[in-house]
DNA sequence: TCAAAAGTGTTCGCTATACACCCATGG
DNA sequence: CCATGGGTGTATAGCGAACACTTTTGA
C-alpha cells in the first residue's frame, strides 16, 4: 500500500501524504529516602542547545514504543526491565521548531541506587522535583502530565514498591507518599494504617547514623498485597 | 531540517528515515438509561471489511490529535464540544496489515438524544458493551483499554455529568455508576450517598409509563460539584 | 538532661453497609 | 389485593483523623 522510493539525496522514504516524526520520551522517577527525583539530560545540539531534557529517540519502525522506551531506559541507565507505564502522547504542531514531531511519552520508576550513571555520566543528572530547571521543548507541560499521571496511579498500584530499595524504613515509605501525593501524613496514622493492612514484614534493626533512634526496616510482603489486590483492594489515604 | 521532495508518482513527502503513519480513533461512549453503549461504524472497505470499527482517520499536519479527535467525533455525531479524553497511544509494528500506523486513542462521552445520526446513519450503530462483536485490527483491544480509562477516570471527575441527559432519575444514575464500574449498589444506600452529598437538585416528578410508581427527576447541581471538587472531593464509591 | 526520632496505643466521629418500612400504581 | 418499583429511615461496624505516652540516643 505504502511505496518507498529512493531520491537522490537520501530523502529515501516517501510518502504521498505527510508524516510526522515520532519519538519517544522517558520520564525517570527516582526517590533519594526523602524527595522524588528525575534524570534528565543535557542537550548539546540545538534546538535548545544546553537546556536539559528527558532522555528519548526516534521510535523504530520494527519495535512498539514500549520497546523503543525501554531501550532508551536501558541506555541511560542499564536497567534490563524497569516499571514504565504510558500516559501521555503529545502532539501540538509546533511543539518542535524544526519539524513536526510527536512525542509518546513514559515514565519509568526506578532505585535510584540501582541505577548505573556509567557513560553518560557527564551530561545526565539527577533533579529534585522542585529544582527542575527550565526544559527544552515542552519537556515543563511533559513533566507535570507525568508528576499527575502517577499521583493518579498510586491509587490504584502499589507504586512504592518500585521506588524503594529492597528494604527501608516506615519514614522512608511515608515520606515517599507525601512526595507524591503532596500531602502530609500524621506517623502514627500511617503506622497504623500500614500495620492494618499488613502488607509489610518487619525485619531487624540499623542505626541510622545522623539521627537519634534506630528504626525497624521492613520490606513488602509481595504475596499479601497480590491477594489483596485480588479483592478489589486500593491503596489510598 | 526536513525537506520534501517532489518524485513523478505523487509520492511527494520524503524523509531520511521511515515515519509511520499516525491516526485518532475516537471510541465513543454513549448510556440508554440502562446500559453502556458505543458507537462503531462498518469499514466499506479492505482490510477488515463489512468489519465494525471505531470512527477515526489520519492526523492533519496543521492540527494536534485532539483536535482531530474533536473533527472525528463531530463528523459521525454532529457534536461540536464534547467530553474527550486521551487514553493511550497503540503502537504494535504490525497493528496495520499495509503499513506502519500507530492510533492516538480518544474516548468521548456523548448524551446519545443529542447525537445527530444522519448523514452516516446507514454504516454507524450503537452497541451495547456486551454485544460488541468482533472488531477490526486491534479495536478489541482499544476497546478494553477505553473500559478501563473510563472506570478509573470515574473515580476523579464525575463522568456522570456528560453521559446523563440534563434530568434523569436516581436509578438511572445508579444504573450508569453500575455500568462503567460493573458492581451493583444498594438502592437506598445509593439514594442516601446522593443526598449526603449535595450534588443533587429535585424537580417535578415523571410517571415512567412502564413502571409502578413516579419518579422523581433530578438534575446536577453544578455549583455544588465545583466547590466540592476544589476541597478535594472524589466522587467514589 | 534534654531534645529529637521512633515504637505503640486510644478515642471519637463519620461513613459505608446492611436492612426495614411505607406509599403508589397496574394487573 | 398484591406484586413491583420507588421514597425515606435506622443501627452497627470499621476506618480515618486527632492526639499521648514511652523509649532510645546524641549533643
């Protein structure tokens, strides 16, 4: 149906209609123990030359786009088989001032400790949410549909699951609630709660170094939150 | 940075590399008082075809794909500025037997007395969610997604307002929250919920010819809605 | 010895849930 | 006159929100 045909300038592909470009675009989230993070890039050809960016690509024409973001994922951070999830595709005309492209854009949830800063060390970085500096493109309009996208979806996923190291403390797990939803929880209620619901295995103790106490670490009881998750069950505050 | 380039057999638009083609399908929902329905149009033609579908077509190049959701969506129901909502973008290399085409996937929620079924009316038809044959391509597919998006987007905005005519009675209320979130509520639970909430305004009654009694009709409180919603208030059940 | 962090309750009010009663209407 | 649909009420259990007491440890 569609014919390719050769130029002479390497303009091989022709259509008889315009297409657009498509790409697409990874929004990594990450959790320091205290506040979310994303990795962006910096560009170092124009448009936008040294503004910083997500890191995307061009959407291969034999892979889907979950794949193509999964391969960007794992080129910026070696992770093999990240939680990503679709959420939005972005589409104005002119959203790129060089042709027109549309962007379908991911967000990946990873451990920030996991994550392998190897080769491009230099040019990618991790932000706080709330230091995020100015973006190429509309990479601002992208971040926030993300930042909403998952306080939408933890009601409905366990999301820290995917943030947190394999262990951590009750303070950890709150304060990645807070960061996400934006709220503040009381401790003890979120203690009880949590106790309630008993998703959570307690193990033995570490000092953590700069503060008075030593805190239980817990991990999640992935067999407990299945079965609740079979009933109808929902994460929420 | 990307030129087009004229070639003998009308294949005009050239480029480095190979771009898909990209469409907006537009999956619209419609409620009969009693149950969900969709809209889907027969192709006329191969592939697929004597197939139902959802209405959709190609993205123009001057307008973003809501935009095109909204040309669709008025196209086949004659509505000018109905409820859409973007849900996932379907990118499987070989979703489209003749070349590569990837669907930005709309939902709209129409109020089905209002849609204008003329000129189409021969190749368009409403069906219920449970009797929705076989679809072309991955419609199926798209299908359920749509389900999906719409239950969980219940649960944050009060989808109600556009499926409902402007008066309607508590039971159909009840049926629709039924429909999309396939559970069944207790009447009078329901009915207390409703006033608890305020959101409700009582009118002059209705005799539904085929029932026993009277029915009284209500109409949403708008105002009411607005303010609950800027407390933070979720409509759930 | 005191302030800060962390473990563990308790109480109260609201809401979801289950369920009951009455009225109107058509067969 | 009774079966069906519809309007309105009540009791109970469980959860969310507010709040208190104790222990540990570093400064």
């Amino acid at each position: 149906m569609e014919n390719n045909n050769k130029t002479e300038e390497g303009l091989r592909y022709c259509y008889k209609y315009p297409h657009p470009s498509v790409t697409t675009d990874c929004v990594i989230f990450g959790f320091d123990g205290t506040k979310l993070r994303v990795l962006l890039v910096q560009r170092g050809i124009e448009p936008y030359k040294g503004r910083w960016a997500f890191p995307g690509g061009f959407m291969k024409m034999d892979e889907s786009a979950e794949e193509g973001a999964l391969r960007e994922l794992q080129e910026e951070t070696g992770l093999e088989d990240a939680y990503i999830r679709q959420f939005h595709t972005f589409t104005s005309p002119q959203r790129d001032p060089r042709e027109r492209v549309i962007t379908i854009a991911y967000y990946a949830l990873v451990r920030i400790q996991e994550v392998n800063s190897g080769d491009d060390a230099a040019d990618a970085k991790w932000f706080a949410l709330n230091e995020v500096p100015q973006l190429a493109f509309d990479h601002d309009q992208i971040l926030r549909r993300a930042e909403q996208a998952l306080r939408q979806q933890i009601h409905f996923e366990p999301v820290g699951f995917e943030l947190l190291p394999e262990v951590f403390t009750i303070k950890e797990l709150q304060n990645l609630y807070e960061a996400i939803l934006d709220v503040r929880f009381d401790r003890r209620n979120f203690y009880n709660k949590m106790k309630r619901l008993e998703m959570l295995e307690q193990m033995d103790e570490t000092v953590n170094p700069t503060r008075k106490k030593e805190a239980f670490l817990f991990r999640f009881n992935k067999a407990k939150y299945e079965e609740l998750k079979q009933k109808g069950f929902r994460l929420e505050f």
